[in-house]
C-alpha cells in the first residue's frame, strides 16, 4: 500500500527578482565583470552561491568563480560596502 508523503515546496526566493531590487549592504549582489549575470549575494560576511538542481553553498572570501554565462573568471575579495 502506497504511503502518501506531503511534497516539498521551494522556497519563495527567486533569483530573478533580486536582480531589479536595490541591493542592501547586507544583500549585495556578485555580477559577471563582462556579461553583468548574477553569480552570488553577499549574506551576513559570506558569498551565497546557487547553482542547477539545488545545489546551494554559503562559502567564505576570497572567492573565485567562472561564469557559466560566458566563461570570465570572476573574483571577489570581501563584499564591496
């Protein structure tokens, strides 16, 4: 007999929205230097990456990463203020 199981619901957060909302010193956005695509948001002195199928990480500075929209590797320091 089949057990019914409450599905999950993804979290209300969308990616797209934050790009047209001013950024605050505490949620500053990472952009591509070439392509200006988003790579990450600066949450709380730490880089929140966000990547396909759900993969998440919250990693420390510096931070390096490539572009998956053009390939520019891209580097951040601390978050810019």
């Amino acid at each position: 007999m089949p057990t019914h199981l409450p599905s999950r619901q993804a979290a209300p957060t969308s990616w797209s929205g934050a790009a047209k909302t001013k950024p605050t010193t505490s949620d500053a956005e990472w952009r591509c230097t070439r392509c200006d695509k988003l790579l990450g948001v600066y949450r709380d002195g730490r880089m929140h990456l966000r990547f396909a199928r759900g993969h998440e990480y919250f990693v420390g500075f510096p931070v390096q990463a490539n572009c998956r929209g053009c390939g520019t590797l891209n580097q951040a320091s601390g978050p810019t203020r």
